[in-house]
C-alpha cells in the first residue's frame, strides 16, 4: 500500500466512498493527506458560509409557525390569470361601497383683502386722494391765463385752392432742378437721362471719371409720365441749351445746368428745369400725391397793427408759402389780403415759423402750401 | 474525517401526539435547515423564505403520508429539493423576475469570518476560495448541486442523499464525483 493514491481516488475518499484500504492509506501517509486536505478545508469553509449565511437569513426573516403560512400558489399567481384578473375588473368593476366623508369643514382666516384692520383709513385716504386730483383739474380749468392760452388757438389750415382739375396727372407738376461743376462755360445741349423715382448717378454732359468703380445709369428724379422736351442727341445734357460745346455748366452739385444739387436746368434739387426739390415745371410740390404736407413745429403770434385794432377789424389772411426741406418758409405771397397792415404783419409772424418739412418717399422735399391766418379781437 | 450527527439532524416522529403540537416542534427545529438548503440552492432570500414556508405548508398537509420509520429531516428534505426543482424548472420562464430581484448570496457569504486567529492573508484567501466553490455550486447542474450542498453543506451520509433524491447510491455517488471534480478545476484554477 506504499502506491499513493490518485486524484479520483482522494475525490472517492472525500466523498466517503473509498473502500477501506484506500481510507486507511489516506489516514496514514502524509502526502495523501496534505492532499486531502487541500480540498477539504475550503468545502469545510464552505459549509461554514452556507450555515453562516443561513443563520442570517433566519434571523433577517420573520418566524411565522406553519399555521399562519400561504401557500406558494396563493403567492405567486400566474401571469394570465392576473391579467384576466385585471380586464374582468376593468370590464365589471367592483362596486365600491360609499364613501364615508370623516372630513369636517374647519373655519379658516379670509386671506382676501387683508388690510389688517385699517379698511377705513385706507378707504379715507383712497377718497382724499380721488378729491385732491379733482380739485386739481377744477383749479387749473377756472385759472384765466389758462383760458386765454386755450382761446387763442390758431389754426393752419392747408386748403387746396387751386381749382379741381381731374386730369390730375399733368398739371400738378411742380419742382425742378439744376447743376453744374461750376465750369465757366455754359451747359450743352443734349438728352435727358432716364426718368426714375431715385438718383444714385447725376447726369453728366463731361464725364470727369470714365471709369467708376461701380457703374450706375444717370437718372433724374421726375414723375415718369411728364412730357419731358425730347431732343434726338446720344448725349446726356440740357435739352433746352444752345451751346454744343460739352460742359456741365456753370452750377454746383453735380449734374448740369446753372442750378445746383445734382439735376439739369436752372433751379435747385434733382429735376429738370427752374424750380426745387426734384420733379419738372418751376415750383415746389404740392400736398397730396404722395407728398404730405408740412407741420407747423413752432410759430409766433401775429401781432394786431395800430390801426387794425383801432377798427376792431377782424378776419383771415390766406398766405401762399413754400416749405423747404429744411423746414424754413419762403417765397411768401399773400393770396387773400386782410388790409390794415395785416397782411404785413402776418407774412411777419409767418416768416418766423418752423416746419417739419412734407415727405415724399420718405425724402424731405419743398412743399408749397397756404397759410390761414386769423386776426380775432378777444 | 469524523461526521457526528448533530442534534438537528436527530429523527423526529410526527404524528404519535398532538397533530399541531408536534408539527410546532418540527417546524422550529427543521427550518433554519431547510431555508439554508433552499438559499444555498436558489441564492435569493425571498425565493428560499417562500419555497421554505411552501415546504411546511405540503409537510402539514400530508402528514399523515409519513411513516414511522422514515426520519421527519429526510421526509423535509426531500419536499425541499423537489420544490427546488421544480421551482427551477417554472424559473426558466421568470427569468426577467430574477433579473429584478436582489442576489444576495455572495454578500451574505462574503460576511462569514472563517477563523478569527487566521492572518488577513490567509483569511482572504480561504475567503476567495470559498467565493469560487460558491460560484461553482451555483453554475452545478441542478442533480450535482442538490447533490453537492446535501453532502458538503449539510453534511448528510450517501445512503440518507439517495432516499432524498430518489437516486441510486452509485448515482449519487457520480454526481458528487464530477461536482467535486469541477470544484477542483476551479480551485487549481484560482492558485495558478
């Protein structure tokens, strides 16, 4: 028996079923057991953790004595009866018996309009302060000086008192323009450039740059149905001119003519021929049209003449004016006298006025208008 | 290798007294028994608590199946490891529901102090050791693991594991032979 034992032999013994030979063998020699036992102290540790881990989970659970035990069935149901369960619930549900109201109303503090006590001082104060303001306005109504400023209002009116035309398109007409680079020559003859509602390039008859960063064609601002003099030229320059000599005039602003500011002709803005502020046919705008009227922003109080308010005379002056682009009143004209130096005086008062000048496309133009001007003995 | 039977394991006969009153007796005496089989089988409290409660509840209702002769531990026992097997056999189709639950046998093992004069090193080891044969037990084939823990954990003889398992002896004998076996393999395996 000096053969040691195999490894399936020392399995046998652990599992105690080696014959007896074998087992003795195992208790004698060393090595055999060294190797036994190699295996058996951890299945002994083993043990040891599965009765420790027992123990815990007796303790952890509670006792209950089998009388008060449920059934595993009763535990775990399975899934479809649960679900069957569920839709005949869902179908016939349970009549619940009625509900029981435990719950009382408890009187609870108003939490709306907590003044804490001082409601009547706050309605006083509340009346005071409704009394004060109107007292205010009854205090300021009765004043005279405020009555006096009140009762002497002027209006403007801006009536149209040239007759009713229907064929509105030409006749209006109102505005000009002019230019020049102020050379000592005077403006050639030639064509007009394209009629358009906006200028980025003043006609030219002398191009001074031949080759511009940004090409753009010449336009002239003036309403596109205008019967514009035509003149069979290639050239751009004053229809009206006589001079074939190719100049731009002797105006200022770019564009040509003897005017200033970018047109062709003698008069002021973007347009052909005596007038301002763009468009053909001398004169400023007019009101309507898509040009609206000028606002009076300050104005003086015409003063009565001596021998006016000797008279007690009374009336209106009607006062033609052109507004500006800057706002300033010119070329007054009276169109109804008053007499008695009225008239003077009105012009006078007039001439010190400001306006926000009239728009067209957003631009601000000059705008002819009428002025009333009334003369009242308070 | 002595393998005194400890008093739990004493045979207890049922039925001579009182039904219940003797039922009592058995039941606080054979459960903390029988709830480690089943956890060391299953690794899930709650499974273990309820199949053991389930266990008691079929030993009431037939006790009076039990006969004389036969030992009140070894009757339970075998309830147990077929309610085990069974239990196994419904859990293929719950096994989301296990996925949910909290495993709690490596911790609970992972607690158990092995000998308190060991070294840190060595206890450890012995716990590392004893962490491998749990995984191993719990990757067992259902036969070899009722087999494995009968014998190891609760230290029952081959002729009592056969009447539990309804087995052979020498059957018995196989599966605990290849148990141990793969036990082995895995210990070799940890100290290479």
């Amino acid at each position: 028996m000096s053969q040691h034992l195999s490894s399936q032999q020392i399995l046998e013994c652990l599992i105690g079923a080696g014959d007896p030979d074998r087992q003795r063998h195992a208790r004698e020699c060393a090595a055999c057991r060294a190797e036994i036992e190699s295996l058996a102290k951890p299945l002994a540790w083993f043990r040891a953790s599965v009765h420790y881990a027992g123990e815990r989970a007796v303790h952890s659970s509670f006792a209950t004595g089998p009388v008060l035990l449920l059934t595993q069935e009763a535990l775990d149901r399975a899934w479809y009866s649960n679900v069957m369960a569920a839709i005949k619930e869902a179908i016939h549900p349970p009549k619940l018996p009625p509900l029981e109201v435990t719950s009382r109303p408890v009187p609870v503090k108003d939490i709306w309009g907590s003044y804490g006590g001082q409601e009547k001082r706050a309605g006083f104060s509340s009346l005071a302060i409704h009394a004060a303001a109107i007292g205010l306005l009854f205090i300021i109504g009765t004043n005279q000086t405020v009555q006096q400023v009140v009762r002497r209002q002027i209006s403007l009116i801006a009536p149209d008192l040239a007759p009713y035309q229907p064929a509105v398109k030409k006749d209006p007409m109102g505005g000009g323009g002019g230019g020049g680079d102020r050379s000592p020559t005077p403006a050639s003859k030639g064509k007009l450039p394209r009629l358009s509602d906006k200028q980025f390039v003043p006609p030219m008859a002398l191009v001074h740059n031949p080759d511009p960063k940004l090409v753009m064609e010449p336009t002239l601002i003036i309403q596109p149905d205008a019967n514009i003099p035509k003149v069979n030229m290639d050239v751009l320059g004053d229809p009206l001119a006589k001079s074939m000599i190719a100049s731009n005039g002797p105006g200022s602003g770019a564009g040509i003519g003897s005017g200033s500011r970018g047109g062709v002709g003698s008069g002021n803005g973007v347009g052909f021929g005596p007038g301002s502020g763009g468009n053909m046919g001398g004169g400023a705008y007019r009101i309507g049209g898509g040009v609206s009227a000028p606002q009076v922003i300050f104005k003086v109080e015409p003063e009565y003449s001596e021998e006016a308010r000797k008279a007690k005379f009374q009336g209106t002056v009607v006062l033609f004016v052109v507004v500006d682009e800057k706002g300033n009143p010119r070329d007054l004209k009276v169109i109804r006298p008053l007499g008695l130096g009225l008239d003077q005086k009105a012009i006078e008062a007039v001439e010190k006025w400001r306006f926000k000048p009239g728009m067209k496309d957003g631009r601000a133009v000059a705008v002819q208008a009428t002025i009333e001007v009334n003369f009242r003995l308070l | 290798m002595e393998r005194a039977l400890s008093s739990e394991v004493a045979p207890v006969t049922v039925g001579s007294g009182g039904p219940l009153g003797n039922f009592d007796e058995m039941f606080e005496q054979y459960r903390p028994r029988i709830l480690r089989f089943i956890l060391a089988s299953l690794r899930n409290k709650e499974s273990a608590e309820n199949l053991t409660q389930d266990c008691f509840v079929r030993a009431y209702r037939a006790r009076d199946q039990l006969r004389g002769g036969s030992s009140a531990g070894t009757w339970l026992m075998q309830i147990a490891a077929n309610l085990v097997r069974s239990h196994e056999a419904s859990g293929r189709l719950k096994f989301w529901r296990r996925m949910l639950r909290a495993d709690v046998d490596l911790s609970d093992a992972g607690d158990w102090i092995p000998d308190p004069q060991m070294s840190p090193e060595q206890m450890a080891a012995a716990r590392q050791q004893v962490e491998k044969i749990w995984k191993v037990a719990g990757r067992l084939s259902g036969k070899q693991r009722t087999v494995f823990l009968l014998r190891f954990a609760e230290d029952m003889e081959l002729l009592e594991i056969a009447a539990i398992t309804g087995m052979k002896e020498g059957t018995v004998k196989t599966h605990l032979f290849r148990a141990l076996k793969s036990v082995r393999t895995a210990l070799e395996e940890q100290t290479k």
